[in-house]
C-alpha cells in the first residue's frame, strides 16, 4: 500500500485577484496555489505579508470575485479541474470565512473542453458571470436580487454558442444597465484568425432571460487584422460626472473612453462599441502578450511571453481617444497574472518562476523591484545528491528528515531558468540587528561579574576587539573599557572561568582576569612568535605558537606552562579544540600529515590518532574541530567533527574509555572549510552549528545525527548568547552584520535559489565527479526573431558553479534540443570502469514533409571529464529518430527513440572514440516518454498506452539478442512519469495528474494473467508529475514508511513516495476514510472525489490503497472532541494516533 506526502508544497501562481474580503479595511490579494488559497495582505512598505492559508479538495482552475448587491465585501468565486464551484468569503456575524454556496456538476461528460483554459468573466459591476467549459457552450449566472439570496448566486442558464474556438472574452462597460459581453475568437482551429464580436447577455428589460447567442442577437461583428490577437481589455468610461454624448452619424464620430482595447501581437485596436468607431496603432516591436492589469482607465500594464512588462496608453485628448502606445517599463518573471494593489504597487504572478512585487513610477515609466516570492515551479528534473554516504562507494541514500539527502531541481522556464537546492532544516528567527560590521573574525559571548545570564557580547576582528554589554531589558552600550580586556588586538578565545574569573587569549598573550576587581591576576606571553590556534577549557589552555610550538597550559595555576612539544618542520598545527565533557585530552589537526590526534594535555602525546585524507583526495587539511556528545548519553557515546578545508566535515565515534575513534563517516557541506560552533543542551547533549556556503545545524533526532539546513546563507561565524532579554539565542555574524537570532525548533523546507537564465531541462548527478550535468535551453530574441540555443554544462556539486565550457549542440542548419541527459559507470579503452554523462538529442525538423527517411533526427553523445572538470565528446552516434530518453542496463546504454526502444552496446576504442551498436529492439504502442530500468527489466512508459515491461533477453543457442514484451497496463492513460518501486511493483504518472502502482502478476494462472499488470494503488495527485526519482533507504525496523522516491511536479511540488508497512496499512486505511468525514475545507469538496482516480474512460470512488499524508497531518489541527469522533472503534486511543502523525510528519 502506497503513500504521498509533500516535501515542498506547490507554490506556482496560475491565478491571483484583489479582492475586499474584510470590511472596513483595505483590499487584500487572494492567490491561487494548486489547491490553496492564500491571503496578503499590503504593507505601508509595499510588501506584501502572508496572513492565511485555506486549502481546496480540488485544483484551481478558475478565481473570480462577485459584489452582492449593497455588501461591503467581496465574494471569492472558485472552481475547480473537476468541475466543483464554490462562493466564499467573510462571516462578519461570526468573524470566520465560510463557503456560501457549492454546486457541482453532477451530469454525463459529453462535451468537448475547451481548447484554451477554463474561461470565467465578471461583468464590471460584479453581479452577472460567464463561464466557458465547453466548446460552443457558456454558463451564465448572476447574483440573485432577492433580499434574503443576495449572497447567493444563480444559475441562469446554459447556452450553445457558435463561436467554438474563443480565446478571450470579456464584459464591457455599459451606461444602460444592460451586460455586453464580447468574444475573441478564431473560426478554424488550423488556421490562424481573430473574430471579434460582441452580445448583450440578456434579452429582456429586467436583465432575468438569457440571450439566446444567435446571429440576430450579435451587436458588433469584425474581423480583427492581426491573427495573434488573444487578449480584450475592457475600458472604462472615466470619472462619473464625465457627460458622454453619442453621435449618430458615424462619419462624423470620434471613439471616447468606455469600448475595449484588442491586444494582437503586432498591432493594437482600441473599439468604441457606442459610437461604431476603431482606433488602430501598429506595435514597433512585436510579441506575445500574455496578461494585463488595470493601472487607471488611460493605463493598462502588460505582460509577455518573454518577461518584458509593458504600460500601453491610451492618448486622449479630453475625452476622445486619439491614439494607443506601448512602452517597455521593466523586466519581470514571465507573468501569469498581473494584478494591480493600488500605491504603485504591482503584483505579478507567474506559473514559470518567482513571483514579484514591483514599485511602479508613472513619471519616469519604471519599475522597481519590492519583493520576490520565491517559487520552484515548473520543475522540469530532479535529482538526488547524498551529502553524507561519502565513505565507500554506498548505493544507499539517506532520509530526506536527515538533512543529508539534497533534492536538487531545474525549476523554471527560459530567462526564469534556475536551480533549486530543497533540503530539510530549520529557520533562523531574526530577533534584531546589533549593528553594521563587516569582517567579524570570532564572536564570545560572556557573564559579567556574578551575572547568572549572558550578558556581554565580544567581537573580535583582525586587528582589534569590540565588545557590547546587555542589560536585562535588552539595551545595547558599546563600552571602551572591560575589566582590563585588551582592545586592539584580535582576541582568538575569551570565555568566563569559575571562582568568578574571566580568560582572554589574544595573538600576543593569554590574561586571566579577576571579575569582582577587574585586575589582571596572571598572564603569559610567548618568548617569540604568535599565537595562531587555542583551545580552553575550566583547567586547561591548549594553544600554538607560529603553528610549530603546541603548548598546554594549566589555569588553575595561574597560567603555568606544563608541557611543551616543538614540531620544528615535521608538521604544523592546523586547529585545535578541548571538549568540554574531557578536561584532560584535547584534539589537534595537523597541517601536512592530513591527520587528527587525540592528546594528553598533561604529556602532549597522542592517545590515537587518525588519517584524514580521502583515496581520491592527497591535499586536504583538517580546520575546525568539535568533540562533543550529540546523541543522548544512553544511547551513544561522543562524536568528533572535523571541518575538513575542502568542504568535507568527517565525523568519528569516540570510546568513553580509550578514546578510540570508530565509524567513519563523511558529509560534504561546502567548498572550503566549515566552522564548528557548539551550542550547550539541556541534558549534557550538543549541536553544531556548522557554517559553510550550506549552514547546517547538527543535532540529535530520534537516535539519530541529523544535519538540517539553516536559513543563514550568508553567516560567517555564530555563538550561542543566553541573556535575560534575549533567553536561549544566538548570535550571528554576516559579511555584513551582526545579529541576534532565534533557532527555531520545528523542521522545515529550506530553497536555495541559483539563477541560470535558461531552461534546466535535465540534471544528471555524478558522485564521482562530483558535479551536476546540465541539459539546458536558451531562448534569445535578436532584430525581432526568436533564436532557440541548446547545451549541456558541468557544474560544481556545492555551490553550482560552472566547469569548463558549455558542449553547445547545433544550431545550423537544424537546431538541436537536448532530450535526456543521465550519467553512467562505462568501461573506458582499458576496460576500468569511467564516469560518463550520456545526451539524448532531437534536431528539430522546419518542415516535417520535405524531410528524407535517411534524415539525421537526433543524437547520442558520450562525454567525459578530464582532470581539469572540463568536458569532452567521447563518441556521437546519429539516429533516425529524435532520442527522449535514455537508461542504463549494465554496460547497455537503452535509448527510447520516437517510435522504438533501442539497446546498444558500448566499447570504447580509444579515449576519446567508442563504438556505439544496436544489439536489440522493440516497438512500443505509441510513443515512448520514459524509461524505468531494474535488473534485466524495461518498463516504458508510452505516451498513450500506459505501461510495458520488455525483458532482454542475452544471445543463447545462436538466437540474437532480443527485447521480448512480458507484461503490460491494458488501460489508455497518458504517461508522463515512471519509476521502479521494489521487486514487480512500479510507479507510474499521468498527464492527468493520477499516480498509478502497478504490479506484474507473476502467478497469475493463465499466461493472460501473467501479462496483465494490475493496479495496486491510485489516487489523483491533483498535479502533473514530470519526473519521478527512486531512492533506496535504509530503514529502521520499526519503521511505518519505506520511501521509495521523489516527484517532482509541473506546480513545482516536491512529494515523497513511499510503502506502508504491512502492520499499520489497515489502520491508516480505516483512519484516512474516518477522517475524511470529520475534516472541513474550504468548499465542501468531498476527500474522496478530489482523490480519486479520473481519466477520460472511468473515474473512481476515492484513491485507491493510497494514504495522502498531507490530508492526514490535518489531524493534528482538530480540536480533542473531533479527535476523539475520528479515533473512535480504531482501536489506538487520540494519544497515540497523534503520536503516530507526529511520527510520520518527521518523516519528510
């Protein structure tokens, strides 16, 4: 039995309104994500802030706001992919929002849908709408007029129309009282055109009869030159008090405000439907606009396929409409919705990359940029990085909850093109700024005389030390003299002794001060040289001079030197560190050995030591150390961190009794070192807080070291600061600043953006080289063409940047585009195995009938990295056919071509030529999308007809080679996505957004049986999955979930996939249905039918073995009484049902 949760919610922006929801204040701007609708509010900055989330059983597909008549407020009306609508909006007699009416169409499909999206238009006064679903047929409803209905809304009626393929439509603003609506449409689906024409909705006076929509109804009827017009802008008639007089002599008649304004891609038309008269203006650059907002009735902003925001005018001279103009006023994520919030302030949403909030200045005609709402939808791949598993050469990956296991996505489209890094963690709640400082070297944080609390800030920088004192209502004093601590030099330690005392260690000298009096009681200085490393703890100064001379001095003895050990040009010391639980060893990193040793502090010799340096790593050098107990006492003993200077942080288990270090492991957290701060616990237990270009806080979970993500991508340096004012907080040094923050203790999603300004298409990752392969595309406008440019890249693991040259593909006299990119393990000319990243091409044909059989379609191209981590081309071969796909079996490179999946053999001849031939093939149904490969076994994923499984068959008994079909889906579903699960089971996608776990019957009884693959679980995911990534755990025995793989969707939805242990599948089953019936959303949208399997042939009744993770965490939110009515005859009482959701809340 299968399970789903998300990781990263969606977060696309298809649909946005401003909308006045609560009265007596100002309007708000309601956002549609997937299946939640979430309120901002507007700031006086011009931000906006997320004040509520309401989440929809359904898809939205359709927002709009309605006006009862003599309401303060608006109505939200909202639909969904499944044909649910719904009215909703403020409760003001009981201060809540509440669904008003919900309606749902209940009857037989037997239309067609609609060629574009669904279409819904709202007349001006916000009381009569249009909804388009089907091809020739309109929906009309309006607000009812009866008193105690006014909030209601009524269907009208159901209209045939003959206008089958409309692009746009929209209502006019009309003086008599009386609904225009006007048409964009086009007559010919295969011939590009734009009609326009125009109806009055009703046909009776009191505005309570439909039109019947026929040619005798039509009030205005032209053709519109531009064939690319796809967008109506009504205009309104200006200031009220605005006499209009119509003239009925149409020569004579000059277009005024109150028609509409046709949008084409290379010319503009502004109708004046009451005079009869057009206003034209050609564009001087042409595009493609895809979404406009109103600024004032002379000002329009839109938007266009390539990001440009324009602001189309309207020149009037007075009244009378002289002329159109278009300029460009800035560059912006290409939008989906504009929607504009008043004060300058406009809001773009966007399907295909962040969402923005920009300032605009109608005088200078420029946008400003406020705010970006970050979001990783489309995701067109996705791929794992394993930070930690860096010890041998493990297949396994770990939990995504460990923080260890990276989701790395391309999200977005052409210039909105990027990077996403999704990775679990924690958030950084900023308390204040203390002040502006830039190069903060180390930060101590101490307790002035008999303080109980932390209550003074030391700062230390390269060549002096600041240092600020707290008082217990959290006021700040920089102060220039403390207790006889020195200012101008750098302070490598400082920290608070017991009997009251206070040790500070500069380069030059070490003090140790008496509080009560503020006089220096000891000090010592090195005869020659500097201090470069120390370490302290209550009874001991481990330190070095010039890194050459390691020293360790006793401060109970008022800085006695015990031992001394001279390396002299054996070694240097790299770092130093004293745990705080062992007052009598210390660790020591050292420069040219690469090793760590633990060490008698009273002898100076080493206990035991350890190699550092990887097989494939002779250079690197331990920086930081940290020895400290992470895990709970009872269940571990100490760990030992080493921040290694390539970004790799070792870690080791420590013996209690001997020291002996155990249990290697490696995780990679950046390019250069990490620094290690530890954080004191309750409970005698630690975290590290390591900074690197990926901060991470280390900690304990569950038995377990986690590594979650903090969001300081740009600290340098922190330690931990319990004061009165500002209890259990740390404080945080950036390039810039110097802050005091909160370490939040809930887990969350942390995003780490990196533009690319070109679409990601594909990601291949290889541990080896570690590096990311990038299938990428580029699209460009020069002189007024669009040029489309493909490539593949090699970036850095860590922090993404670029390795060598772009391998551009060609772009003469065809244009190549990269199709499927993966890395692979192939033998080289000497037989050893060789990192490799195999490209899958198309060339894309101009004109589809004038191409030859003969005619190159595309490519495989085999690319090496050489000892520079730059690309080289090891082999091309030239197909018949563009290649989609593509997989690895063994030392067999599997290719999905357009119509055929083809095995090929690989042997390379030299190092940069290899031979690449076919041994085997079969032909799909229709059209391959995917491959899954395990074992000897092929599942493709066919564009139409679902799932095959094709096994190869190795040449025996002089028979060839062969791919034999042995099992299949006998359904029509549209594939999108597939991926192995375990064993017969596999995952499947769909264009519809349906999951799909099927499963070969390998003891069926008949051989039909054993060629039929059932399904063993489904349920509508709501969203379209793009990619699917396997993944292989190991899980705890006690384990509920197994996860099995991560999707990646168009919505920009990061989900886990996972199996359900045998022992808690019936539970969670029999709790999924009773929760169902307890929990409200917003809507009244039943669970069951918005999870429910649908395609164009059957639709069921509710998912099918299938737990949705995200609908059972919402158990959590219930209130006890609920709790209770949902628990009841389970068997498990309400505690341990929110223990078990807690539990599997963790999870991801």
């Amino acid at each position: 039995m299968a399970y789903i949760a998300p990781i990263h919610r969606p977060n696309s922006v298809r649909h946005a309104l401003r909308v006045n929801l609560f009265p007596n204040e100002d309007e708000c701007l309601v956002i549609a994500k997937t299946n939640r609708l979430e309120i901002w509010k507007l700031e006086e900055t011009g931000t906006l802030v997320h004040t509520d989330t309401k989440a929809v059983n359904g898809t939205i597909s359709i927002l709009q706001k309605l006006r009862p008549r003599d309401s303060e407020t608006d109505l939200v009306f909202v639909g969904t992919d499944r044909f649910h609508y719904f009215t909703w909006g403020w409760n003001a007699a009981e201060g809540v929002f509440d669904t008003v009416d919900s309606f749902f169409d209940i009857h037989e499909k037997h239309m067609r849908d609609t060629q574009s999206q669904d279409i819904c238009a709202v007349d001006p006064t916000g009381r009569f709408m249009v909804v388009l679903l089907w091809e020739g047929v309109i929906n009309v409803l309006r607000m009812h007029t009866i008193k105690s209905k006014r909030n209601n809304v009524h269907w009208m009626d159901q209209i045939r129309v003959s206008e089958l393929f409309i692009k746009c439509a929209t209502f006019l603003h009309v003086e008599t009282g009386y609904p225009k609506i006007a048409f964009l449409y086009q007559t010919q689906t295969d011939t590009p055109d734009s009609q326009l024409v125009t109806y009055r909705l009703t046909a009776d006076d009191k505005n309570t009869e439909v039109s019947r929509f026929e040619i005798r109804d039509q009030v205005d009827r032209m053709e519109i030159e531009d064939p690319g017009a796809s967008m109506l802008i009504p205009v309104g008639r200006g200031e009220e008090d605005q006499k209009r007089y119509i003239i009925r002599n149409a020569s004579t008649a000059r277009a005024q405000l109150g028609g509409l304004i046709v949008v084409g891609e290379t010319r503009l038309l502004y109708y004046d439907d009451a005079a009869k008269t057009k206003v034209e203006a050609g564009l001087k650059e042409s595009s493609i606009f895809v979404a406009w907002a109103e600024y004032d009735v002379s000002h329009y902003f839109i938007g266009d396929d390539y990001g440009t925001m324009w602001l189309l005018e309207i020149l009037l001279d007075g009244a009378v409409v002289t002329g159109l103009q278009m300029t460009k006023i800035g560059s912006t994520s290409r939008a989906s919705s504009l929607v504009y919030m008043g004060n300058d302030v406009l809001f773009v949403g966007s399907h295909y990359g962040d969402s923005q909030v920009f300032q605009f200045d109608l005088k200078t005609k420029a946008l400003h940029p406020i705010q970006t709402l970050n979001s990783i939808a489309p995701i067109m791949d996705l791929n794992i990085m394993d930070m930690g598993n860096r010890e041998g050469e493990e297949q396994t990956t770990n939990e995504y909850s460990s923080g260890q296991a990276r989701i790395v996505t391309g999200s977005g489209v052409y210039k909105d093109g990027s990077l996403r890094s999704v990775r679990s963690g924690v958030g950084l709640d900023d308390l204040g700024v203390l002040a502006d400082m830039e190069n903060v070297r180390e930060l101590f944080s101490l307790k002035s005389n008999n303080a109980s609390k932390s209550d003074t800030l030391v700062v230390s920088f390269l060549t002096e030390t600041r240092i600020f004192t707290f008082s217990p209502s959290g006021e700040i004093e920089e102060v220039e003299e403390f207790n006889g601590m020195i200012f101008k030099e750098q302070t490598l330690l400082a920290r608070n002794l017991p009997n009251n005392r206070l040790l500070q260690v500069t380069t030059t000298s070490a003090l140790l001060i008496d509080l009560e009096s503020g006089v220096v009681v000891s000090s010592w200085r090195p005869i020659e040289g500097q201090i470069t490393n120390v370490a302290a703890n209550t009874e001991w100064i481990l330190l070095s001079v010039d890194g050459k001379i390691l020293l360790s001095i006793q401060i109970q003895q008022d800085l006695v030197r015990v031992e001394q050990n001279d390396l002299e040009d054996k070694d240097q010391v790299a770092c130093v560190h004293l745990p705080p639980e062992f007052s009598n060893i210390g660790v020591i990193g050292f420069w040219k050995s690469g090793t760590v040793s633990i060490v008698d502090l009273k002898s100076l010799q080493s206990i035991h030591g350890e190699t550092l340096r990887r097989k494939d790593d002779n250079a690197s050098i331990p920086r930081h150390i940290a020895l400290a107990q992470i895990l709970p006492p009872q269940f571990a003993g100490p760990t030992l961190f080493v921040a290694m200077e390539d970004g790799f942080v070792i870690t080791f288990n420590v013996s209690r009794t001997d020291f002996a270090l155990s249990g290697r492991k490696s995780v990679v957290l950046g390019t250069r070192q990490a620094r290690l701060q530890l954080l004191p616990r309750s409970g005698g237990v630690y975290n590290v807080f390591a900074t690197s270009e990926h901060p991470s806080l280390v900690y304990a979970s569950e038995g377990r070291i986690v590594y979650s993500a903090v969001t300081a991508d740009d600290a340098t340096c922190v330690c931990p600061f319990d004061a009165e004012a500002y209890p259990d907080s740390v404080v945080v040094a950036t390039e810039k600043e110097v802050k005091i923050s909160l370490i939040d203790t809930e887990r969350r999603t942390h995003v780490q953006p990196l533009p690319m300004g070109e679409t990601v298409r594909r990601i291949a990752y290889s541990r080896a080289e570690r590096a990311f392969g990038l299938g990428c595309i580029s699209r460009q406008v020069r002189n007024n063409e669009e040029i489309i440019t493909s490539s593949f890249k090699l970036v850095d693991e860590v922090i993404f940047k670029q390795l060598g040259n772009d391998y551009v593909l060609d772009t003469s006299p065809r244009a190549e585009m990269v199709e499927a990119v993966i890395r692979a393990e192939l033998p080289d000319s000497y037989g050893n195995p060789a990192e490799r990243f195999i490209v899958g091409t198309s060339y894309v044909d101009e004109e589809q009938s004038t191409a030859t059989q003969d005619t190159i379609r595309g490519r495989i191209l085999v690319l090496g990295v050489n000892n520079k981590r730059a690309l080289y081309l090891v082999s091309s071969r030239n197909l018949k056919g563009a290649c989609r796909c593509l997989g690895i079996m063994g030392d067999k490179i599997v290719a999905a071509l357009a119509k055929t999946v083809v095995l090929y053999s690989y042997t390379e001849t030299s190092t940069t030529t290899a031979e690449v031939k076919k041994i085997a093939s079969y032909r799909p149904a229709t059209y391959p999308v995917d491959l899954a490969i395990y074992d000897n076994m092929i599942a493709v994923a066919d564009l139409m007809k679902s799932m095959t499984l094709i096994e190869y068959k190795p040449p025996s008994d002089g028979q060839k080679a062969s791919l034999v079909e042995v099992a299949r889906h006998y359904e029509p579903v549209w594939a999108t996505a597939a991926s192995h699960v375990i064993g017969q089971s596999w995952i499947e996608a769909d264009a519809q957004g349906n999951l799909l776990v099927l499963r070969r019957n390998t003891t069926g009884v008949t051989a039909q049986d054993r060629h039929r693959m059932e399904v063993t679980s489904e349920i509508n995911l709501g969203e379209m999955v793009n990619k699917i990534r396997k993944v292989t755990v190991d899980p705890s025995p006690n384990a509920i979930i197994i996860p099995r793989a991560f999707l990646g969707t168009a919505e920009g939805g990061v989900y886990l996939f996972g199996l359900i242990a045998p022992k808690y599948q019936d539970l969670l089953l029999r709790f999924q249905n009773q929760l169902a019936d307890v929990v409200e959303t917003t809507g009244g949208i039943l669970f069951s039918r918005y999870r429910s399997f649908r395609s164009e042939e059957r639709e069921s009744d509710g998912p099918f073995r299938f737990i949705d993770g995200e609908f059972l965490e919402r158990f959590l939110d219930l209130e006890e009484e609920r709790q209770a009515e949902v628990c009841q005859g389970l068997g498990p009482d309400v505690e341990a049902m929110r223990n078990l959701i807690e539990e599997l809340k963790r999870i991801h």
